[in-house]
C-alpha cells in the first residue's frame, strides 16, 4: 500500500515565500510557475495559497486565483482556478498532493466560492470530484482537448446557467 506522509495543511505565511518558489522549481523542474506564483501574490486578490508542512519544512504548495467567465450572464460571484499545485518530487505520491486539493477546495468553500476548474491531468483531479468543464457548457480560453480542461461545483447548481469562455489572470499566458 502508498505510504501516506504526514503532512500538516495551512495557509501560506510570508516567511514561506522562498520556500515556495523552491518547491514549484524543483517539481516542475523550471522556474515558470514559480515565477507566476510571485506574480500572482504581488497583484491578485482574493488568492489561497495553502502549504504542506512535514517536520517544519514546505514540501508542498496549491493556489488559487480568479478566474471570470467571459460574457457570463450567470456566474458564481467567486469562481477559482487551481494552478498551480506541487510537491517536491522526493515527496510525490504520499498523498500530500491529494491533502493539498481536498483542504484547498475546503478552505474554496469557506472563502465563498461556488466553483473551481482546472486544468490538468484527467487521470488526476476527477478522483476529488472534477468534470469537463464542458459539461457546464465552459471551456477554456487556451485551445487544450475538453477532457483536461474540468470543474466542480462547490455549492450546488452554483455553474447552473454559467456558460462560456474562461479566463484566466493573464500572468497564466506565459506559462
Ligand atoms: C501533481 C503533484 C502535485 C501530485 O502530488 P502528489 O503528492 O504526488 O499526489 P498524490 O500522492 O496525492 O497522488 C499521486 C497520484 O497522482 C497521479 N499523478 C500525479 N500527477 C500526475 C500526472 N501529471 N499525470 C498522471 N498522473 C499523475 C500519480 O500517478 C498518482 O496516482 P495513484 O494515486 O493512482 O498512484 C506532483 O506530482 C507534482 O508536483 N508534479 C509536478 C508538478 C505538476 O505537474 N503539477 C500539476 C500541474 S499544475
């Protein structure tokens, strides 16, 4: 059976800043997304940053910002977008990644969003109660097949009447 690290969840602290970078260069093995990350911190708001901690250290970082619906006549006032999520590959699948998700579409919820979407691996994110997104009638503004591209409402009937394109904070387009 996996071994299942015991890993503590909180929201990010300002001295966690460094460690964060640190974590997303060395899972996605660039510094990209760990650039994005700064960015976002610096200009957007609301953002949920969570860390996983294991014996005081950062080995594991989730955010998420806003994403809006172009054009939406109907949309849950605050909707989010997961991205970008990683953990230091000594201490991939231990279930830290999966802690990440549940506590962050948890700590979503208790911030009032109504939905996140995602985009990433199919094979991943329906395990937490992702779907295509395009079974709400959204897509995503970057031409990626519709299966990797998924939502999940975090109220009910919250993406009822919610269709169109989605975007996201421009920063995402360098990446
Ligand atoms: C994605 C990531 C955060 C998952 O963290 P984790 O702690 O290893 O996740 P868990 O232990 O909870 O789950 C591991 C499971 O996810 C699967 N998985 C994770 N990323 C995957 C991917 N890109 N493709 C396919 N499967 C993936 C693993 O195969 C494993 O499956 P299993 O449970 O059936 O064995 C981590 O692999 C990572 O940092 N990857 C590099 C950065 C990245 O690709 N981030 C996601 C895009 S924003």
């Amino acid at each position: 059976m996996k071994k299942t690290a015991q890993a503590a969840i909180r929201p990010e602290k300002a001295e966690d800043i460094a460690a964060v970078f640190a974590v997303n260069q060395q899972a996605f093995k660039r510094q990209e997304e760990a650039r994005l990350v700064d960015v976002l911190r610096a200009q957007v708001s609301p953002l949920l940053s969570l860390v996983a901690v294991v014996d005081k250290a950062v080995v594991g970082h989730i955010l998420f910002s806003p994403v809006h619906v172009e054009n939406a006549r109907r949309a849950p006032q605050l909707m989010l977008g997961l991205a970008p999520m990683a953990v230091l590959p000594e201490y991939q699948r231990k279930g830290i990644g999966s802690l990440l998700v549940r506590r962050g579409l948890d700590a979503c919820r208790a911030a009032g969003s109504g939905a996140v979407v995602v985009l990433g691996h199919p094979g991943y994110y329906p395990r937490f109660g992702f779907v295509p997104a395009v079974q709400f009638n959204l897509r995503c503004e970057y031409p990626v097949p519709d299966n990797v591209f998924m939502a999940i409402e975090l109220m009910p009937c919250s993406l009822d009447g919610c269709q169109g394109i989605v975007k996201y904070h421009p920063a995402f387009a360098g990446v």
